[in-house]
C-alpha cells in the first residue's frame, strides 16, 4: 500500500501538475492554489513552490506541456479540415490545459519554453492552411488562417461549455466539425469565391 507521501520521494511536479489539472478541470484555473495542490499530494506547503515557484510558474508548466501536446496532436494531419478535427479532439481531450493555453494572462508568456512549445503548435497550425484554395485565389492567407482557426478554436470552446449540446445533440463533434469546416472551405464552398 503506498501513501501520498511517496509523491515527494517520487514525480512530486507531475503529481502536481496532474492535480492542478484535475482542479482546472472541474473548477477552473481561479480555483488553484499551491497550498491546496501541497495537501491533494501529501507534501509540504512549500514542496510545490521548489518546482514552481508560484502559482504563475504552474500554470507556465500547464500552458507549456499543453502547446507541446497540442503540437502532437496536430502533426501530420493531412489537410486543413483535419487538422480542425485534431484541434477539437485535443480540447475535449484536455480541456484543462486548453483552458489555460488560451489565457496568456494566467502565465508567463516570455518563458523560453513556454515560447517553443507554443511556437511548434503555430508552425503545425499554419501548415493547414497551405494550399487552400482561399490562400491560393489571391486570398490573403494568414486570413485564411485565422478563419480556420476561429472555426476550430469557437466551435472547441462552445463545445466544451455545453453551448452546442442542442446543435450537436448526440451526433459525433468531429463529424459536425468536419462538415462545418466542409462548407467553409471546399473549393465550391463560400470560401472559395
């Protein structure tokens, strides 16, 4: 039987990364606090500043660990509307690290890492857009991408909040995604004139 003190012999940050994420997850990231993230892993109230510092270098390592597996879960999606369909999947999936990527006022946004993380998920976003007819008729292409992107990040965000439960009902999100992301950007679509 091992106690919750084998967190601080063992991975002490991943324990408490996972509980802060828990904590955003079912409350939000207002509800976090070191001293509560010490309690859950049966450490000190000073153990989690040894790896944080504070409660903005936490939900630093959230946003970072959060870009790096977004980049993942975007690379090698085959088109644009895929690549749509990922960034959803990755929402519902982590919907606790979603929430505090997109909330650059919840974390150091200069940190190196941080920086990396963020800037490989924007390399992976932007290849999407390549090659779309908008971008290649004279189309202004980062257009084109904050377009694709503001379908994919609006429709994520309201799904998550429970707005589309009447919309969706109990049809597959990624399938109304792909459909949604269909009418705006296949070549006959209102994109393309």
């Amino acid at each position: 039987m091992t106690s919750d003190r084998t967190y601080h012999h063992g991975d002490l940050r991943r324990a408490v990364l996972t509980a802060a994420l828990d904590v955003i997850r079912a409350e939000g990231p207002a509800a976090l606090s070191l001293r509560d993230l010490a309690r859950r892993a049966g450490v000190s109230h000073a153990a989690p500043a040894h790896h944080f510092k504070d409660r903005t270098g936490l939900l630093t390592a959230i946003a970072t660990e959060g870009y790096g597996l977004f980049a993942d879960a975007l690379a090698d999606a085959p088109d644009l509307r895929e690549r749509g369909v990922r960034y959803v999947r990755f929402a519902t999936e982590h919907p606790a690290h979603f929430q505090v990527m997109f909330q650059p006022d919840l974390y150091r946004a200069d940190d190196p890492e941080l920086i990396a993380e963020k800037e490989r998920a924007s390399v992976e976003l932007r290849a999407g857009v390549t090659g779309l007819p908008a971008a290649g008729r004279g189309g202004d292409p980062r257009l084109t991408g904050v377009a694709a992107w503001s379908l994919a990040h609006g429709f994520a965000t309201l799904l998550l909040s429970g707005n589309l439960s009447g919309a969706v009902g109990d049809r597959d999100p990624e399938e109304v995604f792909r459909v949604l992301a269909y009418l705006l950007f296949a070549p006959d679509g209102p994109a393309a004139g």
